[in-house]
C-alpha cells in the first residue's frame, strides 16, 4: 500500500454490512445472497440468443430478469468501485503486485486460475444451494447452524488457498 491509501475500517465495513443484512430483509424482504444472479444472466443471455436452451425444467424454476438479487450484485460493483475510489486504492492494473511477486508478472496464468477458480466457486456455490453472502451472512444473521458452519469452512478455506497460493509473506 502507497501512504496515500487509507483502508475502510474492517469494523465499519463490516457493521455497514449487518445494516444492510437487516435492511435487505425490512425493505425487499429478502436475504443477501448472488450466486443465483449468475444463473439467470446466463438464462437471460441464451434466452435471447436460443430460446430453446432455456425452456427446460432448470431454468424454468427461474424468473429470467432482472429482480432485487441482479441489482444487489450491480450495486456490489459499483460499491467497490465507490470504495476504492475514495480510500486512494484503485488503479487499473491487469496483475497485481502480490501476484506479480508470488508468479511473475504475465496475465495468463492469472487469468487461468481465476477462471478455474471461478468455476470451482460457482458449481459449489450451486451445489450449496447458495453463495458465502447468502448462506454465510444471512445465515448468521438468522443464527443457523449451517450459516455458522458455511462460514467457518469459508474462512478455513480462504486461509489455506491463501497458503497454497502464497505462502506464509502477508506483503
């Protein structure tokens, strides 16, 4: 970090989420949760190119638009985006620096892990019946059992992935 970034406050941050957690729920009557976005933008995508696609009993248990849950994952991006701006971290930048100094400064291998990744997180998020926000938040805020173990096991999981990846150097 440059001496002009000044990180949110993970206390802050973090009551801020609880705020919205609890305003979720009074305002739409819903709880957070995004993993489902994916699965309707990709049925609104292949809806408009090949409505056959999605005429089947997957995504028929669906409502292909865009809902509360779309515009919650919308406003995440704009969120980061607001909050990168005003605590002096953002920069576009195609690999960043721990990457860099963990595997070398080309973007391919980047982009390989990350889609993997990516795909590894969103097949198990469906297979969970639901992403860390939705079972990991909303489930602690409902004081479930499973919301509690969801979210041990996502930080056990991060913590070793982080290992894995880069070793024991935090910087």
């Amino acid at each position: 970090m440059s001496g002009s970034e000044r990180p949110w406050s993970p206390y802050v941050a973090g009551a801020l989420s609880g705020v919205l957690a609890v305003a979720s729920v009074l305002v739409a009557g819903k709880y957070l949760g995004a993993s489902t976005t994916f699965v309707r933008s990709a049925g609104m995508i292949e809806n408009t190119l090949s409505p056959a696609l999605v005429d089947t009993a997957y995504y028929l248990k669906y409502n292909l638009a865009v809902d509360w849950q779309f515009l919650f994952v919308v406003g995440i991006v704009i969120g980061a985006f607001i909050a990168s701006r005003t605590d002096g971290s953002f920069r576009v930048q195609m690999v960043p620096d721990m990457w860099t100094a963990r595997f070398g400064a080309s973007p391919l291998p980047r982009a390989l892990a990350a889609f993997a990744g990516g795909i590894i997180g969103v097949y198990g998020a469906r297979l969970a019946g639901g992403c860390p926000s939705g079972h990991g938040l909303s489930g602690l805020a409902q004081m479930s059992v499973s919301g509690f173990v969801a979210a041990a096991c996502f930080f056990i999981g991060g913590i070793v992935s982080a290992r894995l990846m880069y070793g024991r150097a935090t910087r």
